[in-house]
C-alpha cells in the first residue's frame, strides 16, 4: 500500500513538472496565453519595483511597502480592470486606514482594542459586491495601520499618497506597457470548433466505416459532441474578454492584428455542433442492447461514412481559413481550394445517399433518415456560412453555384 502511495506521488509530480515544462515551452515558442502570463507576470513585478523604488528609495515613505503592494495587484487582465480595480482598492483602503486610525485614537493606541473595533467591521464591508475582489484589502490595510502604531492625520495621509503612487505606477504600466489584448483568444476558441469537429467526423467515419462499432464507440461519439459546448461557452467568454480589453486601452488600435471575427460565425457552429450532436445521439440509440432505433445497413453507414469524411475536409479547411494570422497566402489558398473540392464532393456524395435510401428497409428507415436530415442541416450550415460571407475570419469563399441548388437539396430527406 505504501508502495502504491509513493508511486501515485511520483505520478503526480511527473505530471505537474511536465504541464510547467510543457507550459514553458509554449511561452518561449509561440505567442499564446502562455506567454501573455509570462508578459503580465513581469509586468506586476516591474511596477511593484518601480512603486518601492520611487517611494522607499527616492522619497523614504515612512510605510512604503504601501506602493509596491497596490502596484502588484493592479496590474490585472485587462486595462479596465485595472481603472475599475483601482478605484474600488483606494475606496476600501481610505475606509480601512481612516476607521483603523480613528480605533487607535478611541482606545489609546491599543493594538487589540483597535482590532476589536475595526476588523469585524471592514471584514463585513469588505463583502460589499460593489467593491469586488478588492473588498479583502480595507481590512489588510487596517492592519497595517494598527500595526504600524503611526495613526496622526499626517501619518494616515501618508498611506493615501503612497496607495494612489502605487495605483497609478499599477495602472499606467498595465494601459501602457504591452496592454493586454485579448482577441488572440476568440480566434483560438473559433478554431476549436471546426478542429474537434473534424476530428470527431474523423473517428465517427473510421469507426462506421469498420463495421466492428459498439455502443461504447456511439456514447464516446455522442460524449464528444456534446462537449463542444464547452467550447462554445468558452468562445462566449473571449469575446466577452475581448470586449473588455478594448474598454480605455490606449494599446488596442496598435496591437490588433485585425478584426475580430464575425459574431455571426459563433451562431453557425453552435447550429453545427447542435446538428453533429444530434447524428451522434441518433448513432448511440440504434446500436447495443437498449437499441431504441434499428441501425441501417452497413452499406449505407460505409457510403454515411465518406460523407462524414468529406464534412470534416471542410472543417478542416475551415480551421485554416479561421486562423488570425501565421498561415502564406499560398497556404490559405491552399485551404479554400480543399474546401472547394470537398463542398462539390459532399453534395455529389449526399445526393447520391439520399437517392439510394429510398429502397432502405422500414425498420431502419427511422435512423437512416434522421442521419440524413441531420447531416444535410450540417452541411447546410458549412457551406450557408461561406455563401453569406460567413465564417472565415470575414473572408467569403464563394461556393460557385447558384442559390437555387441549395434550395433545390430542402426537397431531400
């Protein structure tokens, strides 16, 4: 049993000095939220230095430590954090060295009358919502004030100029020095969606394609699928983020690399992965021994197959026509040209099936066509969003067909 302990431990630790390894080599690699930790983190310590330097060292504050520690806190994510963190950290710390001065004079310079009197009362202020994350701070500072023993009106006063040196070296640093941009994120989050889509149309097709699929195969498909509105929810928090970084951002203009993709695209993959959860919940239910559907043929699951395959060519195209920068025009173009292939491909394939299901047997006939209803809708959705100018990062690969052959595939099942 010790044993076993001790080697869980070792796995544990294996573990985590492989994600910092991995996590590291990301940073010095490529531009991501790796290294945009490692740009803010440097940031925080040079304006915390920057705070003691100019207030310890320069003006020889009598509680210097005041400046550095605003300074490190405010260098937040974004931009306006840091204003809206500021003013909600130097109301609570006006509150908390005021009261804290005014208990040290009520109880004589007493250390534990002063904490009797004051700390109950901004713990409890400290929970106000208004004040945020911030709300800890008024009672750390009443500490440091009772502490300190120094309580006059000029001591206290003291605490406020150093608080608004720090708040402001914080501030400036974080709006001035490579300020924090989040549109890398959007970009990564959109990307996803066509990548894990890809790759789950993938090994739906390898598996369909095998004849050998279980109802364990089915549930992990369906699993996947429905695990890509966590991505969804993922992508909504980014642009939320990247809204946010843009808000009093001096930095924003310069350090776009261009539009943030349409928000438009956000509403075609969530009706994509809505239909691709719904082929893989129709597969999960007609196979295994609580089969409620009859799973069709295995001639039309092979041809279902080749279908699946060519909707994951154009998500994958799609994926490089997503990305935010880092891919050759040739390679773009490259990418709309499989697109290209695979879109004229996929609906050559899809009629073919459609026709070819009308002699399926009955008992099948229930899972056959909402197989095919489904993916029709999928592809429907890839190729619409390319027809309106859609998905790619605002760059429309025209489909070449007239709107009236699209309109002619509703009459299929």
């Amino acid at each position: 049993m010790a044993q076993a302990r001790v080697a869980a431990a070792w796995r544990w630790l294996w573990w985590e000095v492989s994600a910092v390894g991995r996590t590291v080599r990301g940073a010095a690699r490529q531009a991501g939220p790796e290294r945009d930790t490692v740009v803010q983190s440097l940031k925080a310590a040079g304006a915390a230095i920057t705070a003691w330097a100019l207030t310890g060292w320069w003006l020889n504050a009598p509680l210097a430590l005041m400046a550095p520690w605003t300074a490190l806190v405010l260098v937040d994510v974004t931009v306006y954090r840091s204003l809206r963190s500021g003013l909600q950290q130097l109301v609570v710390i006006v509150v908390g060295a005021l009261l804290a001065s005014a208990a040290m004079a009520a109880t004589d310079g007493s250390t534990l009358g002063a904490m009797l009197v004051t700390l109950p009362v901004m713990t409890l202020v400290g929970t106000h919502r208004r004040l945020g994350a911030q709300g800890i701070y008024g009672g750390t500072t009443a500490l440091f004030v009772i502490t300190y023993g120094a309580y006059s009106a000029s001591e206290v006063g003291h605490r406020l100029v150093e608080t608004m040196i720090g708040a402001v070296i914080g501030i400036t640093v974080n709006a001035f020095v490579l300020p924090p941009v989040h549109l890398r994120n959007v970009y990564d989050q959109l990307r996803r969606l066509p990548r894990e889509s890809a790759e789950l149309l993938r090994t739906m097709a390898e598996g369909l394609r095998g004849e050998e699929w279980s109802a364990a195969d089915a549930a992990g498909w369906h699993d996947r699928a429905r695990r890509l509105d966590q991505v969804l929810r993922a992508l909504a928090s980014a642009r939320r983020w990247n809204a946010e970084s843009s808000r009093f951002n001096p930095g924003f203009r310069l350090r776009r690399t261009g539009p943030p993709p349409p928000e438009e695209a956000d509403a075609v993959w969530e009706r994509a992965t809505g239909h691709l959860t719904a082929i893989t919940r129709t597969l999960a239910g007609s196979v295994g021994e609580k089969a409620r559907l009859t799973a069709p043929g295995a001639a039309f699951l092979r041809r279902y197959a080749d279908l699946a395959d060519e909707a994951a060519a154009l998500c994958e195209a799609e994926e490089v026509l997503l990305a935010d920068g880092g891919q050759t025009d040739d390679e773009r173009a490259a990418a709309g040209e499989r697109y290209r292939e695979a879109r004229e491909r996929v609906w050559d394939l899809y009629d073919g099936l459609a026709e070819d299901f009308r002699g399926e047997r009955a008992p099948a006939a229930a899972a056959g066509g909402e197989l095919l209803v489904e993916m029709k809708q999928l592809l429907w959705e890839l190729v619409e969003a390319e027809e309106r100018g859609g998905t790619a990062a605002g760059q429309p690969v025209r489909t070449g067909r007239p709107a009236a052959f699209f309109r002619r595939r509703r009459g299929h099942p």
